[in-house]
C-alpha cells in the first residue's frame, strides 16, 4: 500500500456511437493510488490488443514498484520530476515497446495503437501521463471537472 489514503475510484467504458466494439482497457487500483486507461486506435488493427498490452504492461509495472516500499515522492534533481513520475514514463516507455514488438511478430496486429492515460497519486501528488487525445479531468472544489491534461497535436489546438 502507498503511503496515502486510499482512493474512492471507479471506471466506467463505453464503445461510443460508430463503433460496434469497445477497444478500451482500463485498471483502477485505489489502494495503490493507481488508474490507467487506453483506447485503441478505432479503424486501425487490433486496437484493443493495443490497449490490453498497454495497460497490462503499465499496471504490472507500477504496482510491483508501489508496493515495494520505496519513496516514490521524492523529486529527481536532474528531472524535476517525482520518482513515480519517473517510474510512469519509463512504463509507458516499455508499453509502447510491447505494442511494437507485438505488431511486428503478429501480422494480423500490424500497424496497432492506442491512446493512453495514466494517473499515479503519491501521497500529495500527482503524476498524469498521456500520449494522443486521451485526457485526465480532476474535479474542482465546485464539483466540476476541469481538464488535467492538454493533448498536445496540431488537431488538438481545435478542440482545446
């Protein structure tokens, strides 16, 4: 367990209006302050390979480093970045590795993708990870949601 409280947490996917599949995945885990989520890549192939890898991957990873005790809150000098963000980005990095590797040996899974979010909490802070127009929303004290973070692409500059 990390050292916080536990998170009050919930997930809820949906396949949305065009497609007849969800290609979603997601872990929650409010005890070890941890939620990922992916989204493959709809009209690409095995979006939801994609996804699952992504999310396995990245919820594997954390969860045996936020288990282990270590302090993760402490902030990296050459970084500026906490040790769990760290440890996030360095997972994301193995996902997108595992998605790759599995789109080069499975000819059915070439050219496979997917967006993702992820969210560490170690104790007061957060660390959000995202690649594509996944996004994180943190409620305000006012109880609305209020966007965490920007996708950063040329069509995103339109949707911001």
């Amino acid at each position: 367990m990390s050292a916080h409280a536990v998170l009050d947490v919930a997930s809820l996917s949906h396949p949305g209006m065009v497609r007849t599949h969800n290609e979603d995945s997601v872990f929650v885990d409010g005890e070890a302050g941890l939620a990922v989520l992916a989204d493959g890549m709809g009209g690409y192939s095995a979006g939801e390979v994609a996804s699952g890898i992504a999310v396995n991957v990245i919820s594997t990873g954390m969860l045996e480093e936020l288990r282990s005790g270590r302090e993760l809150s402490k902030v990296d000098i050459g970084s500026g970045l906490t040790h769990a963000a760290l440890l996030l980005q360095q997972q994301i990095a193995l996902a997108n590795k595992g998605i790759y590797e599995a789109a080069q040996a499975r000819p059915e899974c070439a050219g496979m993708g997917t967006t993702l979010v992820a969210t560490v909490f170690c104790q007061n802070r957060i660390s959000i990870g995202h690649i594509g127009d996944s996004r994180c929303y943190r409620l305000s004290t006012a109880h609305r949601p209020v966007r965490a973070a920007y996708a950063r692409s040329f069509a995103a500059t339109g949707a911001d």
